[in-house]
C-alpha cells in the first residue's frame, strides 16, 4: 500500500477533528486523525490490513469527504506536512497517537511523556500481538 507521505520527502498530514474522545478524568478533547490517499482500487485493501491491528492504529475511521469530521483543509494539517494527491485518490483517515498530545495540552498535566509525530513508540510486542 503507497505511503505517498514518504515518496514526498515528509511527514504524514494530521488534522484535529469535530470527534470527541471518551473524557477519562480530566483529561477530554478531540481526536486527531493522521491522512493517506489511497487510489481507490487500493483502499478497501488497506482498510482489510489495517483492521487486523485494532490494538494499533487499526482500520481508518473516516474516508472520503473531510468536512464530515471537521477538517476544512486538507492542504492545511495541523501537523505534519501538506501532501499532493490527484482526484483519483480517496483520502482515508486513521486515529493518530498524537490525540494524546493534544488532549495533553488542553488539560496541562505537570508532566506527561509521549511520542514525536511520526515516530511511534518501539515496543517488544510483535505485530501478531496487536491483532484482535
């Protein structure tokens, strides 16, 4: 599956949404979704690869038009860089560790550790232990 963020030289775009996360105490905010556009022929594959790994980022939660979560911009991320794509691609939207992130700066905790977008936390678990 094409990661056309990497053949662009950089990070992959992500847009903070209108979709609530489950509040947990203090902590409450909204979710941030990373993007890839997928020629169509190639995104029900990716949603079937990506939705063995519920316990990672699993399959995406959106694709197809971005105003329906809240993003008025794709040429606008949030974070990361903007990507090119043609009509021909669908753009597919995934949940994205950097949620915590967010929701982190919104609720100030004294301290907090987490990761830098687009470098994910290294694990000893293999990718069989992610799968439902």
């Amino acid at each position: 599956l094409p990661l056309k963020h990497h053949g662009q030289g950089g990070n992959v775009p992500m847009y903070i949404t209108n979709i609530q996360c489950t509040p947990s105490g203090r902590f409450s905010g909204r979710m941030v979704v990373s993007m890839r556009p997928m020629p169509l022929e190639k995104a029900i594959r990716a949603v079937e690869v990506t939705g063995r790994y519920p316990r990672a980022h699993g399959a995406p939660i959106h694709w197809g038009d971005p105003t329906v979560i809240g993003i008025e911009s794709l040429a606008q991320p949030d974070f990361g860089s903007p990507i090119s794509f043609t009509h021909q691609e669908v753009p597919m939207f995934w949940a994205c560790g950097v949620t915590p992130q967010t929701v982190m700066m919104e609720s100030k905790p004294a301290f907090a550790i987490t990761h830098s977008p687009g470098h994910m936390f290294v694990t000893d678990l293999k990718d069989e232990d992610l799968m439902s």
